[in-house]
C-alpha cells in the first residue's frame, strides 16, 4: 500500500471517531467548542481540535473536506480551503486522496 493511501485512510479512521465525538455532544445539546480530533494522515496522531458542532458540519458537507491541526498540513495529497486559526480545513487533492475519502465516507455509500 502506497503512502498516500495509508495517510488516506488514517484520516478516514479519524473522521469515523469524529462521527461519534460530534453524536455524543449533539445529544447532550453541547454548546460552544467540542474537541475534536485531527484528522490528519498520521496514524499516532492524538492532536485535539476545538471545533463548534457547526464548524464541523460545514466540513463534513464535502466527504474530500478534513479539519486538521494547522501544523499537520499534508500539501503533497491536500490542500487548503479554509483557515480558521483553530484549525484548517483541507480537501484531497484528486486521485487517490480523494477517491478513498469518498470510500471511506460513512455519510456517502453506494452500496
Ligand atoms: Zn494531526
């Protein structure tokens, strides 16, 4: 397996936990930041993101689009669409990035 695609579906183990982080407080009718987590290619990534429920339901409109540390940047398989300070959202470049973030998309079966 190439880098690329590993780094692809780390992020996508990532954004599966964020799934239940963000259920959980949308349960509990959280207000205000919720820690996220990163959702970088790195597999021993553990960094926190503060992300509103809100903010995080605009990047999940697009299954290319990830919220990563603003340090984690990937720029060989991601690129930047929005700088919040708190965090970045990037979306996969075309190719491989992108085709398993749309795979591994719990949002977007095909099947
Ligand atoms: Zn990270």
């Amino acid at each position: 397996m190439g880098w690329e695609k590993q780094a692809a579906l780390n992020e996508a183990v990532a954004r599966d936990l964020n799934e239940d982080i963000e259920a959980a407080h949308e349960e509990a009718g959280h207000e205000g930041y919720v820690p996220m987590l990163c959702e970088c290619g790195r597999a021993d990534c553990e960094h926190v993101v503060p992300m509103t429920l809100e903010e995080y339901e605009g990047v999940r409109e697009d299954p290319r689009r990830f919220a990563l540390a603003p340090e984690h940047l990937v720029v060989e398989i991601e690129r930047v669409v929005e700088d919040e300070g708190r965090f970045l959202v990037v979306e996969k470049r075309p190719g491989i990035p992108a085709a398993v973030a749309e795979e591994e998309d719990p949002r977007h079966t095909d099947d």
